[in-house]
C-alpha cells in the first residue's frame, strides 16, 4: 500500500529502529542518577543533544526535548511571553499556523495579552513587509513564523522575518516541524521548534531550542530537567532514535530532495489534466520538496479520502473538516481557498515512479465514482433569473458542488440563492465564486448566500 502521508508522520528510519533497539539496552537508566548507567544514559543522552544541536544549527546548551512538537511549539510561545512580558504583551503570528501556536496564543489573549494575525496571499506565503509592520507595534513581546506551511508546503521568509525581528528587539519563534531534516534551517530563529516523528524518528519526542539571551520562563511548574524549559522525564531511548534519524535523513536530503521534487512536480502539472476541475495548491516554486495539497472541486474530501484508501493509498485531507470535527480549514481560509474536496499527497523516502504512476491512474476514477454518488438538493424557482438552492442540513462540501452544477441554469446576471446551515459554506461559497469569476454578492440573510452568475 503506497504511503502519502509522510507530513503527518514519516516512516521510522531503518537507522533509528536499530539505535532504538540498542538504547533500550544501553538507555534504559534514569539520566539524572550518578551509578553507571545512570551515568551512561546520560552520556547517551548528551551525544544525542549535540547531534540534534549540530543539524539544527544551536548549541547543546540551547536544545531541551518534549513529547511532542505541539508541546514544544506551546511551550515556546507561553514561556518566551512570560519571559519578555516587560516588552509588553503583544503576540505577532502568520494567519497560517499550526493549531498549537494559535491555542497557545487563544491562552494567551484569555489571560489579557493581545494578539495579532498576519494575514497571507493565495499561495499562502506571509508577506514580509507586512509582518514587519506589525512586528514594530510598541509592546511586541514575540512573533512566530513557521518555516513551512503544514497543509500546502508554502515556505515562508523567515530570515527576513528574523533580520525584521532582530531589528525591533523582538524575538522570533520558528516552527521547523515539516522543514526540519528536509531542508537547512534558516536562520534568524530566538526559538526553534521540532518533531522527530516527522524527520523519521519515533514519535514522543519533540525538540525546543532556546538561544542564549533569549529570555524565557516556564509557563508550567518548576522542573529541574531539562534546563527547567520542559517538566518530567526524558524518554532517553526515543530521543538517541530521534537523533540518529535527523544525522541520517539530513546526509540522505541532497540527493532526496530532487527526486522527490521531481515526482511533485510531474503530479503538478499532470493532475489538473486528468482530473476536470482539480486546482493545485500553495506556491509552485518556494515549497517543500515533497508534499503537494490539490482541491477536486465538487468532491467530498473525506469520501476521497476513503476511496483513495480502499485503491490501496494513504493519503491525508488538506483540510481540517471531517465526520468528527466541522471546523474548516484555518490555513485554506486564510489562503482564500476552498476549504473542502481538498487532498494533501507528501512523500516518504521510499516512494517510487511506479508509485506515483499508480496514483495517477487511481485518482481520476476514485473522484469519479464520488461525484457520481451525490445527490441533488431541492430548488426553487423565483422569477426568470433567481434559483434557490436548499442544502439546509448537508454538510461542506455539498453547498458549493451544488452551486457549481447549477450555475449554469440560471442566465448571466441572474442569481442563485444559497441556503446553507454549515459554517463553511461562509468561507467556502466566496471562495468558489474567486476561483471561477463569478460575483459574491454576499449573506443577504443568515444561513442564505446570493450569488450572481456573469460567465
């Protein structure tokens, strides 16, 4: 079964298997205590720090591992906001990050700070101009850029945003989940987050590096592991695998990276010919080597989802709304894209050409057969040129397939009205209405969009 979702967890690296096998031999003991394999784990541990210190471009001293790269990411906001509280109180992050930043910033406006959203083009890169505007508001304590967008592979300019930062006094936390291992580490970072499951390395492992001079101070209760950035006990064997496969998979990228460039590129410029209506996401060029995020217009992307899994393939939707959860996407919202019907494709070392050939025959049939499952809503005639179109009760991203099918039957200028109870229909109709020319005339109502046909 071809593997393309290495964005939300990679496979583990043959090399970090074998390293944590032996650790769990070698590693076992509590770092912290004096006897020999105390001492020992703590050696193991020490080597392990400096590796992951050396690929990230820190020192050891500035390296302490979490759980989790949501832990690291939430611990970094908190803690480097307590630390420069004396600057002020103001938070400055790109409307694209991941959901870890953004709760740790909804925590942060709770407690009285203020925050402030940095918007981002269609390709769903911050401009640097604009975060620089916002970075020297008086009262800036922190602002937070990631390296790569998680959903789109969007790169961001953060050493612009770094030299922007050092200039105002403010520091900047980077957010190197998806890059880390991939790519070099751009500089200009104060704090930089990681996750070793994403490089390769076992999950439960997640890296936060604080520069010297920086000033942090735990959100959380004192702990004197760690450097006193992150409480409780470090799963020693988890980070030596996290460490060997981040040495690993930065020695395999120079000549990774191309290929999987290459596959990505070939997807890009082939899909949109055999899939009618598909619409490649993120930027074309500044992105990440393996990951591609495309939306099949009047396609459910969880019913994709499933019948990409039934061919054989494990992909992942590029937008948060599913069966189980009815927010949509904050990234494809911020982007102006449509935040349903969409697919995220991302690579593991081990993909072939024979891979991304077999997916290129399975696709176009899988969104066939979910198209031809819909069925129609029930409309309404008022006047010659105004169609209702009742979804009331059906969830994204019926609103929009139906509109798009139905435009048509009104003439140009006439209208459409849109009943709709589902939440991204506000995000997702507007959307469309860019994508395919065609004028928002806005909510005329709630749960009711109106919009006017002039193609």
């Amino acid at each position: 079964m071809p593997y393309f979702d290495a964005a939300s967890t990679a496979p583990l690296h043959p090399l970090a298997r074998q390293a944590l096998l032996s650790a769990l031999d070698e590693g076992w003991a509590d770092p912290a205590r004096l006897y020999r394999d105390g001492r020992r784990a703590r050696m193991l541990l020490d080597a392990a720090r400096e590796t992951v210190a050396a690929e990230l471009g820190a020192r050891p001293d500035e390296v302490s591992f979490t759980t989790s790269g949501t832990q690291a990411n939430q611990l970094g906001v908190l803690g480097a906001l307590a630390g420069n509280h004396r600057n002020g109180r103001r938070l400055v992050h790109s409307a694209v990050e991941h959901s870890s930043v953004l709760h740790a910033a909804e925590l942060h406006e709770a407690a009285g700070g203020s925050v402030h959203s940095v918007p981002v083009d269609r390709q769903g890169q911050v401009s640097a101009e604009a975060f620089e505007t916002a970075v020297r508001v008086p009262g800036t304590a922190l602002a937070v850029l990631q390296s790569a967008n998680h959903e789109v592979g969007t790169l961001q300019p953060v050493a612009e945003a770094g030299a922007v930062c050092a200039a105002a006094g403010v520091p900047l936390l980077v957010d190197a989940a998806q890059s880390a291992g991939r790519l070099d580490v751009p500089g200009g970072w104060s704090l930089l987050t990681a996750s070793a499951h994403k490089w390769g390395g076992p999950a439960g492992v997640g890296v936060l590096a604080v520069r010297k001079g920086v000033r942090y101070r735990s959100p959380l209760p004192a702990d004197e592991r760690e450097a006193g950035r992150v409480p409780g006990y470090v799963n020693v064997p988890a980070v030596i695998a996290a460490a060997v496969a981040l040495r690993a998979v930065r020695q395999e990228a120079a000549a990774l990276n191309p290929l999987q460039r290459d596959r990505i590129d070939r997807l890009r410029g082939e899909l949109p010919r055999l899939v009618p209506d598909l619409a490649v996401l993120g930027d074309p060029e500044r992105r990440l080597p393996h990951l591609l995020t495309f939306s099949c217009l009047y396609v459910d992307g969880e019913a994709l989802l499933g019948e990409l899994d039934r061919a054989g393939f494990a992909v992942s939707s590029g937008s948060s709304c599913s069966s189980s959860t009815l927010t949509p996407s904050h990234v494809l919202a911020a982007m102006g894209a449509l935040t349903e019907g969409n697919v995220r494709v991302s690579l593991p070392p081990d993909c072939t050409d024979a891979d991304i050939d077999l997916f290129l025959d399975v696709l176009p049939k899988a969104v066939a057969t979910v198209r031809a499952k819909l069925d129609p809503p029930s409309t309404e005639r008022v006047g010659d040129d105004t169609l209702v179109l009742d979804t009331l009760g059906r969830r994204c991203p019926i609103p929009v397939i139906e509109l798009a099918k139905y435009i048509g039957t009104v003439p140009v200028g006439g209208l459409i009205a849109v009943l709709s109870d589902d939440e991204a229909a506000r995000l997702d109709i507007p959307a469309w209405c860019e994508m395919r020319s065609q004028e928002y005339v806005g909510e005329t109502s709630p749960q009711r969009y109106l919009v006017r046909r002039l193609s």
